[in-house]
C-alpha cells in the first residue's frame, strides 16, 4: 500500500547511488525498503527532495550527496505510492541563463507516474502565477522574465509517484512485423475511445479502453498491424489554451519522459497507469498488434522565457536548453518555445534512458520522432552524424525498434525529407502532397507519381535504404481528414479561437465543386469515390502506407485542420457513422484492400524496381503506361496527363523466403485516371499478359470485388471518370 512520510521522510536521507537516475524502490542487502533518489543537476548548489502526504503536507530532506553532478540519497521507508518533487538551490540571472528558484517545485525528468497537473486554473482560465519562476509582469515586457517570484508553486504542481512494477513480460510476445509488411493506424487514445459504443462508459478515453476487446476488433477486423498513438507521455494544457476554455488535445506539450499521461488511466494515476498501460500493450499485442508511440523530444512544456518553471527550467536550464546568443531567451527549433539541447551528455541520456525504458519496461515496438531534424541538429545544423543519431545506431536496444522521422523542424535547413540514415523510416510528406495533387487535378505531368507509386527511389534508393524507408500517408492528425479532403477547400478552424489563423493554408484538397457537407447526390457519390481513390493509391503504392484513425469510415472535423485543442466532438471518432450504409462499405472496401496488400508480396517489395528487361520475353519488374496502352516513353514523363497505368510483375520480386527459395506471386496491373470523362483504355498484351480479371472498380459504392469476367489482351477497358482499376493479370505459360 502507498505510505505516507511518516514512514520514511522522519529520518535524514542516506548516501544511496547516483545510478540509476530517478526514484527507484529496492531493498537494501540488509533487508531495509526504501526508495534511491538521484537527480542531474549540474549547476545546482544544493537539492531538497521533497515528500507529501496525503493531505498534501510537504516534508522536505536534503540531498547531500553530489556525484559526477547528480545529487542522490536514500530513503528507508518511502515505498511504492509516495508522491514527491525537487527543490533546487542555484543563482537566479536569467541575463546569463541561471533559472534557479527554490520557491518552485520541480518534477522529476525520470517520474515513472505524474499525479496530478498543474494547478488549478485561477480566474480567467490561466495557470497560477505561482507555476512561473519569475513575475509576471505584462505591463513590462523587456523585463517581464528576470524579477525573481518567491511564491510558493507547490499547492498548484503535479508530483512524481515513485513506482515499483517488476514486470518480465514472460506471457507477452511481440509481433515484431517486419517493415515491409506493416500497416501503420496512427491514432489518439482519448478519441479513439470516447465515443465507442462498445467500450464500457468507466473505459472510455483510456489505456483500457483501447485495450478493450471492442477498440481491438476494429483493429484487426481492419487488418492494420500497427498503431501509432499520439503523444502519451505526461504532458501539460498550455496558458494561452486554458484561457480560451480550450486544453491540449494532441499531447504535443509533454514535461514527464517516463511516465504514461495520467488523464489516459481508468484506474488511478498513484502508478496504476503505468500497469494499465502494460494491460494496453498486452492487449494488442495478442492481437498481433504493434505499439508506436508519438515521442515529442524536441521541446518540452515550459515554453520559452516567459514560460512556466515546471522541471528541466528550474533543475539546470542552460544545462538542458539550447540558449539564444542572449541566454535570457531560448533557441527554438520547435516553434513552441524552446528546444532541447540534444548534444549535451546529460540530455541524450535523459532521450536514451526515456527511450530503452519503454522499450525494455513498457514493452513498446517503436517510436515516431516528433520534429525530428531539431533532435539531429550538432551546434546548429542538422547533422547525420549527430551525437543523437550515432547514439540511436549503436544502441543495442534501440537499433532493433521500429525509428520513425518526421523529418523537418522549423530552423534554417531542416526540412530533411530522404536525408535519414538507414534503420531510418520517413514521414514521406512528398507523398502526401503528390497524391493530393494528382486526384485534385493539380499535377502538371506524372513524374512525381510515378515516384511516390513505386517506393520513392529518387529520396531512399542510397545507402542500403529499402522501399519501405517511405512512409505513406495522405491525411495524418496534423490537417484535413480524408473525409474533409474531399469536402473543403478551405480550413474553418474557428473553434480554435485564433480568427482562423491558425494551421495550414497549403492543404492541396478539392470539394468537388461545393464547399462543406451537401445533400446534392452527385457530390456526395463523387465525394465518395475520391475518398476510395486516395485509399485505394495509398494501398497499392510500395512503402509503409499508414492510415488516420477514422478515414476508413468517413470521419470529419467539420473542416477544422488544426484540432490540437477540440478534446470533444471535433477531434473524437464518431462511431455512429457506421450506422450509414455507405460508411459501412467504405470500411469493408479498406479492410479487402489492406487484405490484397497482405496475401500479395508484389503490393509490399522489399527491394526497389529495377525497371530492367529479365528473361527471355523481355519482361520488367514495373511497367509503365501511357493513357493510349503504350509503353511511357521518356518524352511522356513530361507531357501533360491525368492518367497512369502501372504494371506490377510478380515474376520479378528479386526477394526469397525464410529458406532461400525465390518468392514469386501475381502480376498486377493499376490504372489511374483523374480526368472527368470515361478512358477506353488499351489492356497491354504479351510479354505483359495475355488477359486479365478486374478486381477493384472505385466507382463502384460495393465494396465487393466486381464480376469475374475475363478481358483479353488488346481488348479496351473502360475507366470511369475519376477512378482506379486494379486488375489481375493472367498467369503466362
């Protein structure tokens, strides 16, 4: 049971070990139970280690002992439960960068749970003015940040929890689904969850409700392999939202590393989300489902110079900041304020450590690298042989993880796309924005299609790089929904409170002529089939496709692009879509389509087209057509079009099996048409084949494969406006 200070905060702390940092329960050779405490504070002149109760009462113990810079003691008698924080002594300059405040709590960088979360918001909606380490004086701007607040932020501040979860995860077994294979399903604990009607209402929004049986039924009855949740460290409700009665839905704001978002557990935030969180992983993984985490290591919650002292501010701040050239301000990579400075030891081990615990302890299959260039970046510029990722190469736990880039920050020089080193997969924005623009209508040639359908080679083919290196996606959390890509041409984020200034202008979408939801037919059918059109190049394209939550059925933000701040109907999953007929059929259209891809190794290559004649028939790996059923030559690369045929062979797949025999598998041909009337299109003969058998139709509503019926060779097909056709080529003698 958790125990008070009355059993461990009366007696002075003893030397302990400076390792491992954070609070570690154990029990000493000589039989006595306690918790080590061992915190870096590098330029700090003394620590307090301060212990609360259940009535929130503090008792507070020095940390005499200072080794290599970290400050460290142990406690006999505080065990698993016990909630507790940091004061830390130092000098207050914020002109040279010395952010000390002893008056300010601090939590633990290494909090394995956080209990609560900061303050309760005074009048107006805004944070306690207690939460920042200096006076907030807006009446002086220039000197608004350097009065030192001596105010007590304890009453209004979370605390660390010190956990003891022993866990071998013996009864667990990962699906370790290679990347050629994979189907990533990014989506949000909390929304996902809300609003499942098959979720128990106490589940809801939780860790326990996406392990739900309900929550994995979608999952697999979908067939995707892997979900990537949006950001589930603990993290924090930025001031300026609080004040407009609005929070931080995203999670992109994080303050604790180790400790899984107290708001996402049913069953307590004392530790009993940490276990939830394992219940959670557990759950998927039976289910043959990886688990992704969103890590936002790029920044942390405390803002810039006017920011809150919640932890690494009041700890050591030019020991974890990238400061300006004036050290009062911070240098910011991230646009949110400020930046960790990733090439000091101490921060890339607090990265690493953060890392391989939730690998090693929260049994997790890989991460996806918020802003990812700020955390390669060397003094200033990005850097591929940056201390962080010569680090991540090495590490013996970290190198064998699925390591997802978002590959830009917003600093001179880091837009990064193809620039990763291997065991590097990408967020392919490229992708994104050629696939938006060729079903817009807005492709001026099909060059870069071609690229983005057969693995983007012109970005990944160097250095030992794969296909899937790409990951594909056309709609993420960041923008319009599928749905929305369709229905809008312009954002309509007023539920946001920023005048519709906020997220992007540049969202490449159409609305097929009306802007938002019509009851007009045939719009809603043309609507319709551009949302299977999307789906349906994302899953046959070569690379990892990944999907947002709730495309697969229709969902909507109403045209809002920029949903960081609606933790309500805006950003949730509405499950009652189902209820329509045709958002039935589009899952069920998804889901044959994710299955295609699976039972066919020549949708999901492991190595990149030749382009090169094989055999003695001539045949290539990959194919390409003109609209006429010729064969591209270079000068149509150049020519205007809005069609695309694409030949897949799977007599070519220069891959073998488990045991060294070649895999071999169906030939496929693909045929994009973006152009607003009917193709009579020329299906390719020998060496190619001598007929084919239609298998996907987008302008059809049914998500059934259509009527079997043979088409010679030589015949025409016709391709309906604004369609794919996906057809399967006879086998040749």
């Amino acid at each position: 049971m958790p125990q008070g200070p009355e059993h461990g905060a009366d007696v002075d702390a003893w030397p302990g070990q400076p390792q491992p940092l954070g609070a570690r329960f154990l029990i000493d050779p000589d039989g006595v139970e306690g918790t080590n405490f061992a915190l870096w504070a590098g330029g700090a002149e003394a620590v307090e280690l301060c212990l609360f109760d259940e009535t929130g009462r503090e008792t507070r113990r020095p940390l005499a002992e200072l080794t290599h810079e970290i400050w460290h003691g142990f406690l006999p008698g505080v065990r698993p439960g016990q909630r507790y924080g940091y004061r830390v002594h130092g000098r207050w300059d914020p002109r040279t960068g010395a952010r000390w405040n002893p008056a300010k709590l601090l939590l633990d960088p290494y909090a394995r749970a956080v209990d609560g979360e900061p303050g309760r918001p005074a009048a107006g909606g805004e944070l306690p003015a207690e939460l920042y380490g200096h006076v907030r004086d807006w009446s002086e701007q220039e000197l608004a940040d350097t009065v030192r607040d001596d105010r007590d932020s304890a009453p209004f501040m979370p605390k660390g929890v010190v956990v003891h979860d022993h866990d071998t995860w013996s009864d667990d077994r990962r699906p370790d689904t290679s990347w050629a294979d994979s189907v990533i399903y990014e989506l949000h604990v909390r929304g996902f969850t809300m609003r499942h009607p098959g979720i128990p209402p106490e589940l809801r929004g939780s860790y326990a409700g996406l392990g739900h049986p309900a929550a994995v039924e979608h999952l697999t009855g979908l067939g995707v392999t892997a979900v990537e949740l949006l950001p589930v460290h603990q993290f924090v409700h930025d001031d300026q939202l609080l004040r407009r009665g609005l929070r931080n839905y995203w999670g992109y704001n994080s303050i604790g590393y180790f400790a899984p978002h107290g708001a996402y557990s049913a069953s307590g935030t004392r530790g009993q989300q940490v276990g939830e969180f394992k219940g959670m992983v557990r759950a998927l993984h039976r289910a043959g489902i990886e688990v992704i985490l969103d890590v936002v290591y790029n920044h942390t919650a405390e803002g810039g110079a006017l920011g809150p002292t919640l932890s690494l501010r009041g700890i050591d701040n030019a020991g974890y900041y990238r400061l300006a050239e004036d050290p009062r301000h911070y240098t910011d990579y991230s646009g949110c304020g400020n930046t960790l400075h990733v090439v000091r030891p101490q921060v890339l081990r607090l990265i690493t450590d953060s890392l391989r615990y939730w690998v090693q302890e929260m049994a997790v299959d890989g991460f996806r690298f918020d802003l990812a260039s700020a955390l390669a970046r060397a003094m200033h510029d990005v850097d591929m042989l940056s201390p962080f990722l010569a680090v991540i190469a090495q590490d013996p736990v970290l190198r064998r993880v699925k390591l997802i880039a978002e590959p830009w920050d917003v600093g001179t020089g880091g837009y990064q796309v193809g620039a990763f080193p291997p065991l590097w997969t990408e967020w392919n924005d490229r992708y994104r924005d050629t696939v938006r623009d060729y079903w817009r209508g807005a492709l001026p040639d099909v060059r870069d299609l071609g690229y983005r359908l057969s693995g983007s080679s012109d970005l990944y083919a160097w250095g030992g790089r794969r296909p899937y290196a790409s990951v594909n996606f056309v709609t993420a959390h960041d923008g319009f929904t599928l749905r929305d890509l369709v229905t809008y041409e312009r954002k309509h984020n007023e539920a946001n409170g920023e005048d519709n200034h906020d997220g992007s202008d540049d969202n490449r979408s159409w609305n097929c002529g009306v802007e938002g939801e019509t009851d007009a037919p045939d719009i809603a059918a043309l609507r319709r089939r551009q949302v299977r059109n999307v789906l349906t190049t994302l899953l046959l394209s070569t690379g990892v496709p990944m999907l947002l939550a709730g495309d697969e059925m229709g969902r909507t933000q109403g045209g809002n692009n920029n949903a960081y701040c609606q933790d309500n109907d805006i950003g949730w999953l509405d499950w009652t879509l189902l209820e329509d007929p045709g958002w039935r059929e589009l899952l069920a259209f998804t889901s044959r389509l994710i299955r295609m891809r699976r039972d066919h190794p020549v949708l999901r290559r492991r190595a990149f087209f030749s382009g090169r004649r094989h055999g003695p028939e001539g045949l290539r790996d990959l194919g390409w057509f003109t609209a006429t059923g010729r064969e591209m030559a270079e000068r149509d690369w150049y020519a205007p079009s809005r069609t695309l045929g694409m030949f897949l062979s799977g007599r070519e797949l220069r891959q073998r099996d488990a045991r060294g025999r070649p895999v071999t598998d169906d030939s496929f041909l693909v045929l994009l048409h973006a152009g607003a009337e009917p193709l009579d299109f020329p299906l390719p003969g020998p060496p190619w084949a001598d007929g084919y058998r239609l298998l996907v139709d987008t302008a059809r509503d049914d998500p059934a494969a259509p009527p079997a019926t043979r088409h010679p060779a030589g015949t025409r097909i016709t391709a309906p406006p604004r369609s794919v056709l996906l057809l399967l080529a006879d086998p040749r003698d």
